[in-house]
C-alpha cells in the first residue's frame, strides 16, 4: 500500500499544545468497527462502552527527563542532548548503538562495585550534530547539579554515544532526574513546563525508561479505574518503553518497505495468564494504546491458547492485513497523518473507517495528538 493512502488534511489550530484542565477531562470518539458507526462522549464515560470481564491492557512505563539544556566546553556555545537509551559500557566503539544490547534503566545507579559518580555510556540525538565530533565535551547544569558529557563516537541518523559523569556523590541518572527536561513530542511548539512532568506522564507509570508517554494512558484518573474496577473490568499492566522512533515519518513510498525501530518490553507471567484466561474465555482484551497493541501482539502463543510471558525487543510493524490473536479494543490517541501509528489503528479498524472517523473528529474539532483527546474502538 501507499503511503498516501494513509494521509488527511488537519489544521494546525486541532494540534493540542497543552492537556486539557483537568485529567480525564478529554472527549472520547468511539468507533464501532464492525458497523462503522461513530459516537461522541467523553472519556469519563469509558465504563458505559466496556463489559464486566473485559480486560484493561496497559503500559506501565515511565517517561524520564531525557532532554538536557547545557553548553560546550569551553567555547560556552548552547547545546542540546536527547538521550535515548543506556548503552553497555564494555564497547564505547560499538559501530551500530541502536542494535546494542539495552541494560535495564530501572537498575539503580550506585551499586557495590562502582561509584555513584561512574561514567555510563548513552545512545543520545545531540544539537548542533556537526559541530559535536568525538571528544567534545559539554556542561549540563542545575539545582546545584553538574553533569558532564564527552561525544565518544557517532553514528548513524545524527545519534552520538556520550559519556556522562558528575561532580561530587550523586549519581548520574538522579542527575538527570534532577536538571532534565521532558522531552515533549516535536509537534508540541513551546517549551517544556514544570506542570509537564506530571501531565505528560500515566498514573500507573512505574518502570522508568521512555522517551515518550504512551498517550493513551494519559487520560486515565484513579477515580475513573477504581470505577471501572467496580463494574468488573479486570486491569492488568505491562512495559514498553517508548523511543524516539515513535515519531519517525514513514519515509518510504510504500508502507511495506518501513521499519519501526525496536523498543524494549517485559510481559510477566501474571499479565500473560491474565489475558490467556480471558481469550479462553472469550472475553475481550482491550489495549491502552499502540505500544500495548504492538506487546501483545508480539507474544508467542502455545498450541494451547496459553499467552507466554516474554521479554526483549519488539519490533513488529503492524498493517492492513495483520491477523490480531490476543487484541480486541483498543484505546488510543489521535494519530500524524503518514505515521506507523494510524497505519496500526487502520489494520485494527480498517483504513476507509479509520479516515472516516478522522474526518468526524477535525468536523467536530477533536484535540489532535499527545494531549489531544481519545477514540475508543471495538
């Protein structure tokens, strides 16, 4: 398929630059996929469209403060780093970062063997790119933090290993915790406020490691997930932890030929179970976003039925065509025209009504995007 088969006209002006006032305060646009009918509610009704047993999928990550504000040393010259992921300290020469193994960011930084001040090593997009060749350094700065960083090699698509240390006895990942900025999406045109590290961030977020939130999660409110606990809807939560990638453009002509970039997951045994029991059941498993939808389904199935718990690196591009196993419902954002993104919600729903529904929501006047407003499809 063409990549202009998945293209539509969106004013700028639906494009949300801030979350609505109140958490859970968003519209919600559901759409029926087999009928094609659309509804317009809000996102505090969600329990009227979900059944007792329903299972509730969500990702549980963590969106850290990746985006450091410094400058070089010592020409003073303004610098910008995004950090994507840790990188294993053992080959800072590795020709190719982003098909590296990833250590786990929950680890904690200080541990017996090192200091807390040690020097890990980050696959990062660095600005100005060309003027940051290998052993240049940088200064990030704050809250009485200081936070070094030396370029040690590059790569492809402007991304750098950096080596980062601080000063004194904290330890680097609380230093960035500490003068780090959120990272919001490139559609977002202000800079980051202080309210955004709690509003670009789920609830339920509890294992650190994304570059991004998973939008959909956002308009959840424990309120709203105690009720519907209350109405028999079972929760269960697993990890992605979201890249940069999330943003790539597709830039192929034709979808078949894009590559998502991997991103790595954890499913435990006690969310697999779940939804094994559900799906025997037949009832339905309904997932909080596409990062959900892309971790369920890239988990092996036994003969059986029984969902395997698993981990690692998931990479699967899903589009018209894919054969859903495990995913029933999906919840999900407003999605960039073009973007890996809508082709996934046009293979659950199918394109013409995915297009459709788009078309009801900017007629409307939707929110579009992160801090947009919410669909519902079943």
């Amino acid at each position: 398929m063409d990549v202009s088969d998945f293209d539509f006209d969106l004013p700028d002006d639906l494009i949300a630059q801030d979350p609505p006032p109140l958490r859970g305060g968003s519209r919600l646009l559901v759409l029926r996929r087999d009928r094609g009918e659309v509804e317009h509610t809000h996102f505090s009704r969600l329990g009227d469209y979900l059944r007792p047993g329903d299972v509730l999928v969500l990702n549980d990550t963590k969106v850290f403060p990746a985006r450091l504000l410094g400058h070089r040393t010592p020409s003073g010259g303004a610098v910008e780093c995004l950090l994507l992921r840790p990188l294993p300290e053992t080959d800072p020469q590795h020709p190719d970062p982003t098909r590296s193994p990833i250590p786990d960011p929950r680890s904690p930084t200080r541990s017996p063997t090192r200091s807390p001040t040690a020097q890990p090593l980050w696959e990062a997009l660095v600005h100005p790119g060309q003027k940051l060749k290998p052993g240049a350094t940088m200064l990030f700065e704050g809250n009485g933090v200081r936070l070094h960083g030396e370029i040690v090699s590059r790569h492809f698509h402007g991304r750098r290993t950096v080596r980062f240390r601080t000063d004194g006895s904290i330890g680097v990942m609380e230093a960035i915790e500490r003068i780090g900025h959120v990272p919001l999406p490139p559609y977002i045109k202000r800079e980051d406020r202080p309210s955004d590290r709690e509003r670009y961030q789920t609830v339920y977020a509890r294992e650190r490691g994304s570059v991004a939130a998973p939008t959909a999660g956002l308009h959840f409110t424990p309120a709203l997930l105690d009720a519907l606990a209350l109405r028999g809807v079972e929760r269960t939560d697993v990890t992605l932890h979201v890249g940069y990638g999330t943003f790539k453009p597709i830039r192929a002509a034709r979808i078949e030929d894009h590559i998502v970039d991997p991103e790595t997951f954890v499913v435990s045994t006690e969310a697999a179970d779940q939804v094994t029991r559900a799906r025997r059941e037949g009832r339905r498993v309904i997932a909080v976003g596409t990062t959900t939808v892309r971790v369920l389904e890239s988990l092996p199935i036994d003969t059986d039925g029984r969902v395997r718990p698993s981990s690692g690196e998931a990479d699967l591009f899903i589009r018209p065509g894919h054969e859903f196993q495990l995913v029933n419902g999906l919840i999900t954002n407003f999605h960039l025209p073009r973007s890996s993104l809508l082709v996934l919600v046009a293979a659950f729903a199918g394109r013409e009504r995915i297009l459709e529904a788009y078309h009801h929501a900017v007629e409307q006047r939707y929110r579009f995007y992160s801090y947009g407003d919410a669909m519902l499809i079943l």
